[in-house]
C-alpha cells in the first residue's frame, strides 16, 4: 500500500537531494544570534572591498547626494502660503544647517549622508536630541542632533532587569512601543559580548521621544535593524578572493622564467660551466637573464622551455560582471553604478536608471519619515519659534495645522536625454498634470531661487521659451543611432 505525504508542498518534505534549512525563529531571535557578525563583517567589507565601497558611495549618492531640500508650506486660514514666514523658516533652517550636529564639524548634507551610511551599514542608525547652546550667539538654536553608534545601545541587554524588560537595549510597552533606550557611550568590543553581565542602572536611560532609531527591518515586530548586505557579504568576499588570486598569478606570469628540461643520457659531469654550491652539498643550477642574452652553455642533453601562463581567466571578466549583477539587484543599486560600465544602449540605461529609482525613493520615503522630517526639520522650527526668531506678525495670520508642513525632496532622477525630459516637462506643464514650481523641483532647483535669479537678470517680462522640437528626420536618425 503506497503511503501519500502529508505535505502538499515539494519543499515541505524532506528529501535526500536539497538540505534541509535551519528553523526560523522570531525576528528579535535571529538578530541575537548573528548581529554582531554581520555587523562586523559589513564593516569589514566596507573598509576593504571596492564593491561595498562602490554600493554605498551611489546609494548615498542617488538618495542624500549633496543634501535634501527642505521647502516650508506654511499656510493662513484661508489656505494661501504665507510666503513671509515661509522665507523666514527657510532662512533659519539654512543657518542651523551649517552646524547640526553636538560635535559643530557636521552641517546637516553631512549629517544626512553619515546617517544613510549607517543606515545601509549597520542595519540602523540613532540620533538624540540635545537641547543646548554651545556658542554665545543669540541667533543660535538651542537644539543639536548627536548620531550614536549602533553598539551604543547593547544588543545583548535583553532579559528582565529589576522588574523592566528589555529587549537588545530598548524598553517597550505591552504593544511593543519603544518607551527607553539604554545608552552606553563608553561600550568596549566586550561589553557587546553575549554572555557579559551589564548593569542598566549604570547606563544612560533616554525616553523614546528623545531618540530617533531609523532600522532597516523585514519583519513584523523587529527591534533592531539588520545589514543591507546581510545577503551578499559571502559573496562579496569570495569575489575579492578570486580577483586576488588572479593579481597574484598575473604578478607571477609577468616575470620570464623557464625550466631546463635533461634527457635520458645526460652526464652531469659535463655541466661545468654554471652551478652554486648549497648547504648540503649539492648543486643548484640557476639562470640569471638579462636583456637581450644569448643562451650559451646548455650541457649536452638539455634544453630550456619558458613559461607564460595565461592571468587572468578569458572568462573571468564575464564570471565577476554576472556576480556583480546579482549584488547590485540585492542592494537595490544599478549594475552600471557598482561596475562602472555604460556600454548599454539608451533604453537600457533608461530602464536601469527608473528601475534603480523607484527603489531610492522607496528608502528615502522612510528615511525622511523616521529621521528626517522629525530631527532635521521640525525640531529645528520648533526651537525657532520657542526662541522668537519667527515673524510674530506673520505668526498671527498662521493656521497652526500647516505649522510644520514642508515639502522634502532628494536629488532628482539623473537625465540621459535631456531634450527628451524637457519637452515632457512641457507638456506635463501645458497639459495641466503638473505646475512649473513643481517641475522644477523635479529638476533639483528651487522655484524662489529662480524667481529670484530671473529678476536680478531683469528677465521677468521675457516670455516663456518654446520647448525644443525635432523634425522627423532627426527622430529617425536618433532611432537608428540607438538601433
């Protein structure tokens, strides 16, 4: 009688040709038992490998560039901008921009790129809120930002302490709302060890509404974050073996050696003209070429075959692109930015450069949500209201709902053809899909700097210019060119 499986599933049954995987657990679970190897593998390749390198330079790059753009949207009752106290916002976040951070060596484009960096490295990246005024100056906000290491907050203080649980360092509530975090600025390689007591009561206790824990998590209910190269640091590594051994063997095939070969009947007494005499006795014959040498004093019977080993493999180059293409896809970067090669044609860069997008701006929409708006940008308009450095007749005609709203936007989508984006531009603009503030922010600029710019040129009375066009003969040039 044939006996049927209970699991419908072919991965469901064991079987003797796949291995079976290890049991997952929770989130918080498999994060203690691997956190600090991943952390310290990511930091490794991050100081030695060219690709991680390479990954987080772009992901910088394309998400913080040379910094986000922070547009107040302050309103009346009536709903119209409040252009006055708009300008003033804007004039106040610029000067605290120049020095954000406790330390006074971070402007805020600085701030935001360590904070991405750490993000993607790490896994996740704190900042607290420091209420101070470190200079003598009036104008000065008395509000900074300190970024905290991810080993500040102890992974391994997890367990009941004194009647309060903790989970990795973090105190929460019965919903799992994060109520503390448990700071130890001074933590040493051991006090992050699993197994080593640390005392609470003797780390720095900061409430939830003073910090600001931005992780990168996958699954419900996580309480730290994990390594953006958690699933490629094997191969990242394997590749850096590969192109290592490949440069040595090349070092290697770049010197002229040879061997000397002896046939059968060869004599050793009639070698006599080369030969060192070694430790034990014996001789050791050797060659010394130089430039242009005639090989004279080969002993009746012998013969010399040289040597060129072929470094690197002819396949070698397609084996790393290939390696390359699945690194790139699992760290949501483009081929093209990791291998620096654009080789391809137009509507592949174009797909790769939407495709790459769409992901930067699925993480920045976090990163500006969980970090950005509320430390760099509300905080910073808070204080400048506390202090008085608001226009209060401004303030009067404000609806207090619209206080803190504010356009954020990052660096644009790069242009390949910029004739091509600029007449969609104008008929996004003539169509009425978009306003022409709007379109230029999607361009990367401000709409009030170039108000302002077109003014100062006395260029205001000039008439809109015609969007370029292309005959049909230049269209079908450029389609044979792509062809």
């Amino acid at each position: 009688m044939k006996v049927l499986p209970f699991a419908r599933y072919d991965a469901g049954r064991a079987s003797p040709y796949h291995q079976t995987p290890p049991t997952a657990t929770s989130a918080d679970s498999e994060f203690a038992n691997s956190n600090r190897l991943l952390r310290d593998w990511a930091r490794h390749l991050a100081d030695n490998s060219a690709i991680v390198n390479a990954i987080l330079s772009s992901r910088v790059s394309n998400a913080v560039g040379p910094g986000l753009s922070y547009e107040p949207l302050t309103r009346d009752r009536k709903g119209n901008l409040l252009t006055e106290l708009n300008d003033a916002i804007k004039r106040v976040h610029e000067r605290w921009s120049r020095s954000a951070d406790v330390t006074g060596e971070l402007s805020r484009p600085e701030l935001e790129r360590q904070a991405w960096r750490c993000w993607d490295l790490d896994g996740e990246s704190f900042a607290r809120r420091v209420n101070l005024r470190f200079t003598k100056d009036s104008r000065e906000l008395p509000y900074h930002v300190q970024l905290m290491k991810s080993e500040w907050v102890p992974a391994n203080l997890t367990g009941v302490y004194d009647g309060t649980r903790l989970v990795h360092g973090i105190q929460k509530d019965d919903w799992g709302r994060p109520q503390f975090f448990y700071i130890e600025p001074n933590v040493t390689d051991i006090t992050n060890t699993l197994g080593v007591f640390l005392k609470p009561s003797s780390m720095l206790k900061l409430p939830a509404d003073q910090v600001w824990h931005l992780k990168r998590t996958q699954q419900p209910g996580q309480t730290r974050g994990v390594t953006l190269l958690h699933a490629i640091i094997f191969r990242v590594h394997d590749i850096a073996e590969f192109e290592q051994s490949h440069r040595l063997a090349a070092r290697a095939s770049a010197d002229l050696w040879a061997s000397i070969n002896r046939d059968i009947g060869f004599d050793p007494s009639l070698d006599s003209t080369r030969g060192e005499e070694t430790a034990n006795g014996k001789t050791k014959n050797t060659w010394e070429f130089e430039h242009l040498q005639m090989i004279d004093g080969l002993a009746p019977g012998e013969s010399v075959n040289f040597h060129s080993p072929q470094h690197p493999n002819q396949n070698a180059v397609d084996f790393v692109r290939e390696e390359l293409r699945h690194i790139a896809s699992a760290c949501d970067v483009g081929f093209s930015q990791v291998a620096q090669v654009f080789d391809s044609s137009y509507a592949a860069q174009r797909l790769e450069v939407v495709d790459t997008w769409r992901k930067v701006e699925r993480d920045r929409s976090k990163f500006i949500s969980d970090f950005a708006r509320p430390a760099l940008y509300e905080q910073v308009v808070e204080a400048a209201r506390l202090t008085g450095q608001l226009p209060a007749r401004a303030m009067r005609k404000l609806d207090p709902e619209t206080f803190l709203d504010a356009r954020i936007d990052g660096p644009t989508m790069p242009v390949i053809d910029p004739v091509k984006d600029r007449q969609a531009f104008a008929l996004d603009q003539g169509n009425g899909w978009d306003s022409r503030p709007g379109i230029i922010r999607r361009m990367g600029k401000r709409p009030a700097d170039i108000d302002a710019e077109i003014k100062s040129d006395d260029l205001s009375d000039m008439g809109k210019p015609e969007p370029v066009k292309q005959n049909d003969q230049q269209d079908q040039n450029q389609e044979d060119e792509e062809a």
